[in-house]
C-alpha cells in the first residue's frame, strides 16, 4: 500500500485560484453581454504592473466609478479588512 501525502495549499495557491475564478466569472458575463467597460490592474509576479482598459461609451462615468472604488479599497485597507 503507498500513501501519497497532499500538500495543503499555498496561500499563492488560493490567490491564482481567486484570480482565475474571477476572470472566469467576468468573461462569462462579457460573452452574455453583461458588461459596458473594464478596467484592469494587474501584478505580475516580477512585481510588474500592467492595466488595461477595454473601450467605453462613458468615460467620465469609469473614472467616476473608479474613484468610489478606490476611497472603499482605502478603507478596508485602514479598517484592517
């Protein structure tokens, strides 16, 4: 009899698992026509950074939205969230 042990997983296995399920979950509702604009910010494991912007009818309303996402990022980040 051989056992085989299991790893458990890393905690940079739970974040590329998270990332996959949620470029999933945001290309299923691109193909059904759901979405308007994307915006993307991404690290690299080289600590590299890209964005990427799809286009938009509604620019002043992205950048809008934007900012309201970034004054609630900040505060979970200070809430300790």
């Amino acid at each position: 009899m051989t056992i085989k042990l299991v790893t458990p997983p890393t905690a940079e296995d739970d974040v590329k698992a998270s990332i996959i399920k949620l470029l999933e979950t945001t290309l299923a509702e691109a193909k059904a026509g759901q979405l308007k604009s994307v915006v993307l910010i991404a690290a690299h494991i080289d600590d590299s950074w890209i964005d990427r912007v799809s286009e938009t009818t509604n620019f002043s309303i992205v950048i809008g939205r934007f900012e309201i996402m970034k004054q609630r990022w900040i505060k979970q980040y200070l809430d300790g969230e």
